[in-house]
C-alpha cells in the first residue's frame, strides 16, 4: 500500500470513528409543563443538533442519558414524563434517531437543588459501538435478487454477511473486541438461539438488516447457521 493510500485509509477511519461522538443537548429554564412540550422543545434541540452537524436521522442503534436538575419550579412531576416527552421531540426533529425503538440503553438522573429557581435538563446520546456504517454492494445485491423470488431466498445474503464478518468488521472495535462479538454470535447459531442471532445482527449490521423483511428472518438466520456449520466464521 502507497504512502498515499495509508493516508486516505487513515482519513476515512478517523471521519468513520467522528460518526460516533456523542451529541448534546441542553434544555434551560424549564419552569411549566407548558416548556415541555413539543412545539417549544423541537426548535431548540433541532438548532441544537445542526449545530453540532447533523443534518438527517439514521438507523443506528443509541444510548441516551438525561441529567434533570429541578429547582424550585418543576416542569413535570416524574421522570417518565421528562424522558418520554424529551425523546419524542427528539424524534420528531428527524435530525438524530428516526424512532425511539433504536434506543437500547436510556439512564435519567434526577437531583434537586432547592436554592435553584427553574429546572435545567441536560441530554446526551451517543450511537452504540460496534455498527457498521453502510450497506455493502455484495449484500445488497443478494438482498435484490432475494427479493425477486425465484430459487434466492434470504439465506443468500444471511450467508454471505456472514463469511465476510471480518471483512466488515466496524471501524470503531478492536481485533479481540470483534473476536468476542463474532464469538457470541457463533454460540447463538450453535444453540439455535434464532432471536439472538436475528438480533445480533440488527445491533450491528443495522443499515443492512432494514433490507431483510422480518417475515424472512428464518431463511437470513439459515444462511448464517450454513456458514457456522461450514466453520466460515473467522479472520
């Protein structure tokens, strides 16, 4: 590999590894039920969230945390109604998650500071390591052919994928990482754990898995058990 080469490598890993920092949000002065709602949160988190780059939504999987910190006037009563409103503005600015079931891990904190006068409600998020970031040719076109019937059905692709895993193994995980991922995948296949395979797979080839209608996830889990049995899983 050229010097050249190396470089634009080193390039695409590091804007590849940007995708994952994590954004924030800060919502001040929140003293009425009224500041919670969505026609007033929405601006402020979506000026927010282009400020910060981004520019549409995704299918990644994320973790969320929100720090509430209530004075005297409090917005909501419990911490339910500050995460469930906060998340559906969020949603709806269409600028980070495109549905609030890519949320795998969420963590509200609450403390109260009685000497404070409003509430202030600080959220961070951050997409789960360990995702690939597209979509590669070779499944996509076994996706289509798949999708046309015919004797390709979804196994073509769920094979495919999964003797390339280390071909596409996520830019921001590690060699050993990758190797217990991998790892914890072949014992679902070898326990015939279907929804744990299924879901490995969403977690972290999620962009890929949108192509794969759920009603075929028997035929894309076979493809993956054909592989195991063929021991073509491994660098």
């Amino acid at each position: 590999m050229s010097a050249v080469d190396s470089q634009q490598l080193a390039e695409l890993i590091l804007r590849q590894r940007s995708l994952f920092k994590a954004v924030k949000i800060v919502l001040p002065n929140l003293a009425s039920d009224q500041d919670l709602w969505r026609p007033r949160t929405k601006p402020v988190i979506a000026e927010q969230l282009r400020s910060q780059g981004r520019t549409a939504s995704d299918t990644y999987r994320y973790e969320v945390a929100i720090d509430i910190v209530e004075g005297k006037k409090r917005p909501a009563s419990d911490i339910d109604n500050y995460a469930k409103r906060i998340v559906d503005a969020i949603s709806q600015s269409q600028l980070l998650w495109r549905d609030d079931d890519q949320i795998d891990k969420m963590a509200v904190r609450r403390r109260r500071e009685p000497r404070r006068d409003d509430t202030r409600v600080v959220i961070r998020a951050r997409r789960i390591c360990g995702q690939h970031t597209g979509v590669p040719s070779f499944f996509r076109a076994c996706c289509h052919e798949a999708s046309r019937g015919g004797g390709c059905t979804y196994a073509h692709p769920g094979y495919h994928l999964t003797i390339h895993l280390w071909s596409q193994q996520p830019y921001d995980v590690d060699d050993g990482e990758w190797a217990k991922e991998t790892g914890r995948l072949t014992h679902a296949l070898e326990q015939h754990d279907d929804d744990g395979v299924w879901n490995w797979f969403k977690e972290h080839f999620p962009k890929c898995m949108k192509l794969v209608p759920t009603r075929r996830k028997a035929q894309f889990v076979a493809g993956a058990r054909q592989a195991c049995d063929e021991e073509k899983i491994g660098p």
